[in-house]
C-alpha cells in the first residue's frame, strides 16, 4: 500500500483484525503493525501490545467515520 497513514491505534491483535474486518467489508484497504511501544516492550520482538491500524490516505477520513458510527 502506498502512502499509509496511521489511522488509530488499538490495544491488541485481536482487536485490529476486528477493525481491520470491518474495513475491509467496506472496500477499504487496510493493514496493521505492532507499535513502537509494544515492539520495545517486548525487546524488539512483535508477541502482543498495542497495534497501529493502516489505511491509505485517500481513505482516512471514510475509514475513520465507519469506525466512529460501529
């Protein structure tokens, strides 16, 4: 994907891969990536944490208002 942008933040795996679910029934792309945060917290290696939600720019501001009305 190009130009991504970070479009919430979440507290786990699981919870992305809900989010991300309901994007991706809307047509929006989406991806998601363990945070610096949780990434340093467990020494670099990516076993849980916080999770970053990925969206292409173009589809911020739908994916956000789709997030916001669940």
């Amino acid at each position: 994907m190009d130009d991504v942008v970070v479009m919430e933040t979440v507290g786990s795996e699981a919870e992305a891969e809900i989010v991300c679910s309901l994007l991706r029934t809307a047509g929006i792309q989406c991806t998601h990536q363990i945070t610096n945060f949780g990434a340093g917290a467990a020494d670099g290696l990516s076993v849980g944490g916080p999770r970053e939600i990925l969206v292409r720019r173009e589809d911020l501001a739908t994916a956000l208002e789709l997030v916001r009305e669940r």
